[in-house]
C-alpha cells in the first residue's frame, strides 16, 4: 500500500518537475524575445516599416513639378468657371449695346355717349444722340478685359499654390534622408555599445542612455515618415487624388529664381491698378454722356369724333421730349470718379517701389540663406561625419567613452536638422518673393488648402459678378 503511494507520489514530482522545466523554457523564449526588441528596437521598426515599404516603392513615379503642375491645371479646369464668366461678360457687352425699349400710349377722353369724343395712340422713343450706347460697350469691354485678368491671376495663384505644397514634398523628402541617415548612426552607435557592455567595460546605465536615444531616433524617423505621406497626399488631393506613390525628382533641391524678372514685368496687381484706372476713365466718359439731354421722340395718331355731325377727324401728331439738366448733372458722381482715378495712379507709383523694396529684401536673405546652406552641407556635415566615425570606432577599441561619442553625434544630428530648416525657410522665402513679384498676397497661397480657399473665392465672385446696365 505504501509502496503504491510513493510510486504516486513519485510521479507527480516528476510531473511537476516536467511542467517547471518547460515553463521555464517558455519564459526563457518569451523574455529573450523582449530582450531583443528591448535592445534592438529599430529592428522591430525597421521590420514595420519594410513590411509596407516594398509595395509602394515597386509603384512609386517620378513627377517633376512641371508635370505635377500640369495635371493639376487639367483636373482644376473641370469647374467650367472661366467659360461662365466669360458668357457673363459677353452677354454683358450685348446688353450695354441695346437700344431703350419704347412706350406706347393709349388716351381717350370723354365716355359719355351722345358727347365729342377723342382717341389718341402713341409711341415714345428715347434717342441716342451723344453716344451713351457706345460709352457703355466702352464700360462693358473693360469688365471682359477684367476676366481674362482675373484668369491669369487665378493661374498664377495657382501655380503658387502647387509651388508651394511641392516644395514642402521636397524638403521632407530631405528631412526622411537625413533622419534615416541618424537612425543608422544611432543603430551603429548602439551596435557598439552593446559590443563594450559585453566585454565589461562599460555599465549598463551607458546601454541605457544609448537605446533612449535610439527610441527617439526611431520615433522622429516615423514622425517624418508620417509627415511626408500626409504632405504627398495634399499635393495628390490638387489633382483629384490621394496616392501618395511618387517622388517629386527634384534635382536641385535649392529654389531658383530665375523667374523673378519676369514676374516683376507681369505683376498682375499692377495690371489689375492700371485696368481700374481704365475703368474709371470709361465711367466718367459714361457718366459724362448719360448728363447730356437725349430727347425722346413721341409719334401718335388722335381721332375725334363729334357728336354732332357723327363725324371722325384722324390726325397724326409728332412731339419731342427734351429734358432740362439743370440740377442733376451728374456733377458729384463726376467729381467721385475723378478722385478715384488720381488716387489710383498714386496707389500704383507708391505700391511698385515699396513691393520692389520687399523683393529686393527677400533676396537678399535668400543669398544669405544659401551662403550658410552651402556651409552647413559642404563643410560642416562632412567633416561631422568624419569625426563621429572616428570617436566611434576609438570607443569600439576603448579609447573614448561613451559621452564623447553622444556629443559628436548629437552635434552631426544637430547640423544635418539645420540643413532642413535652412532650406525649409528658402523655399518660403523664395514663394513670398514670386507672390509680391506677381502682385500676389503670399498668405493666400502659403497654406495646405490654398487652392481650395482661391476656388471657393472664385465662384463666390463668379455668382456676384456686376451686370452692366444698358439702355432700359
């Protein structure tokens, strides 16, 4: 009995020893697992981060700005908003053409029966003796020159704004290099670390130090990868898409400005003061013309018949209505004009040299600007390089420790940031400077929804554009 007990007991220690042994193992698995990605978290990142890479780089395009800008001019079209405007302003220059419409009069007097009655039929028409027909084509003509102005400035406002996105695409781009370029110098960085915390010769809080800076590499590098998706989706939505799969192929990274002058020569504000100055010039002419008596002709027929004899009497009658300007001149309305058109030719000579001043400032911030870019990238990222590699591989073999190998990395990562942020101010300066040289208010294309604020003001003028009054 007892014998049979032991052999019980027996097996149900080995039992138990069985199941500690492979737990055990289980929780050896588990936390060299965690060990792993506790001290080589990029792997577990990188691992991410492929898994979605392949797809997008096998589909990846190559898109200049010129053929990104084409396509956005293409799916921008479809509105149809220039074809209306433009019937606006047609229809517009008919309408200020037409003659005034005439009036026709019927008058009777007397209904009484057995008493002489009349009968009188009349048609009144206003002349056009001193051309305020002609002085409101004039005026119409002017407000169709005004769309295809109002188009150009919409292109340019347009371009702008594709510009702009375009470069933002462009600098994260660089921003993804170079935080790539610092997750692999933190990796080979911790790499090493690891290799001296096995031989002994450092503490494990120098391990530590060394992985929360790689964390924070890994969590930048997502952040830019982040950044850049959303930045390509936004330039994407202006042609009526969200693929992020392209590249912007920027050869050159540094904005040029070899468009300036001739922007300058086309600035579309300075075209908009100058055709308002033609406007108010039409108005007067208008204003001028409409204060002058057209008279208006007036043609009946009157019938009498007398009671009397029972007989009727036809007579055809022609009149003039002359109208006395004697109070209402039009002289105030004159005057107001006027006041405008002097005002408008002061607005444009003081607007042209105080917009010049702005642009002649920004670029010489944008020389000052690639002056340091040129320093940062040529002379100072390089010979960080140099140095980081070199106090790395001497903390490898023992020579420096880990806090001069920190510095130097954290002074590479440093420059290779500036770098970006160098060249993040060029491209907005280099847009505010073609804004004010088109005549353009560079907030109004240095946003991710510009284009989508500039459309919304473009139908909204559309629907309220001015009906120019003819002849009634």
């Amino acid at each position: 009995m007892s014998s049979s007990l032991n052999q019980r007991i027996h097996a149900v220690e080995q039992h138990t020893r069985k199941n500690r042994t492979q737990l055990s193992l289980k929780w050896s698995v588990l936390a060299l697992a965690l060990s792993t990605a506790i001290l080589s978290p990029s792997i577990a990142a990188e691992s991410l981060l492929d898994a979605n890479q392949p797809a997008t780089k096998a589909a990846q395009r190559n898109l200049n700005f010129e053929q990104i800008l084409q396509d956005v001019k293409q799916y921008q079209a479809g509105t149809g908003v220039w074809q209306t405007q433009q019937g606006i302003a047609e229809a517009n220059v008919k309408q200020a053409g037409l003659w005034s419409n005439p009036s026709i009069s019927i008058q009777q007097t007397d209904f009484r029966s057995g008493k002489d009655k009349e009968l009188e039929f009349g048609v009144s028409q206003k002349l056009d003796i001193f051309g305020q027909r002609r002085a409101a084509v004039k005026l119409a003509d002017v407000q169709a020159s005004q769309v295809g102005l109002n188009q150009e400035l919409y292109n340019a406002q347009l371009e702008l704004a594709v510009k702009y996105l375009w470069s933002q695409v462009v600098v994260l781009e660089l921003e993804h290099d170079v935080v790539q370029a610092q997750l692999k110098t933190s990796q080979d960085t911790l790499d090493a670390t690891r290799l001296r915390l096995k031989a002994g010769s450092i503490a494990q809080v120098d391990l530590d130090r060394t992985l929360m800076a790689h964390i924070e590499n890994q969590r930048l590098f997502q952040q830019t990868e982040l950044s850049l998706a959303t930045a390509k989706r936004q330039l994407a939505n202006l042609w009526g898409s969200t693929d992020n799969r392209f590249s912007t192929q920027a050869s050159n990274v540094w904005p040029q400005q070899n468009d300036l002058q001739d922007y300058l020569q086309n600035n579309l504000f300075e075209r908009a003061i100058q055709l308002d100055i033609v406007r108010q010039k039409a108005n007067i002419d208008y204003l001028k013309v409409s204060n002058r008596p057209n008279p208006t002709v007036n043609l009946g027929m009157v019938q009498s018949k007398s009671a009397e004899t029972n007989s009727t009497d036809n007579k055809f009658r022609v009149g003039i209505d002359i109208p006395l300007n004697i109070f209402n001149r039009q002289q105030y309305s004159l005057r107001i004009a006027n006041a405008k058109q002097d005002l408008l030719v002061k607005q444009q000579q003081f607007y042209k040299q105080q917009n010049l001043n702005a642009i002649q400032t920004l670029t010489a911030e944008l020389a000052g600007l690639k002056q340091q870019f040129d320093l940062v990238n040529q002379r100072q990222i390089p010979l960080s390089e140099t140095v980081q590699e070199k106090m790395l591989l001497g903390f490898k073999v023992g020579k420096y420790a880990i806090t001069d190998v920190q510095q130097a990395t954290m002074q590479l990562q440093d420059q290779r940031l500036n770098k970006v942020q160098l060249l993040k101010s060029a491209w907005q300066k280099q847009i505010d400077a073609e804004s004010l040289a088109l005549g353009i208010e560079p907030s109004m294309v240095s946003s991710s929804d510009a284009l989508n604020q500039i459309n919304q003001t473009l139908w909204k003028d559309t629907n309220n554009l001015p009906a120019v009054v003819g002849a009634e």
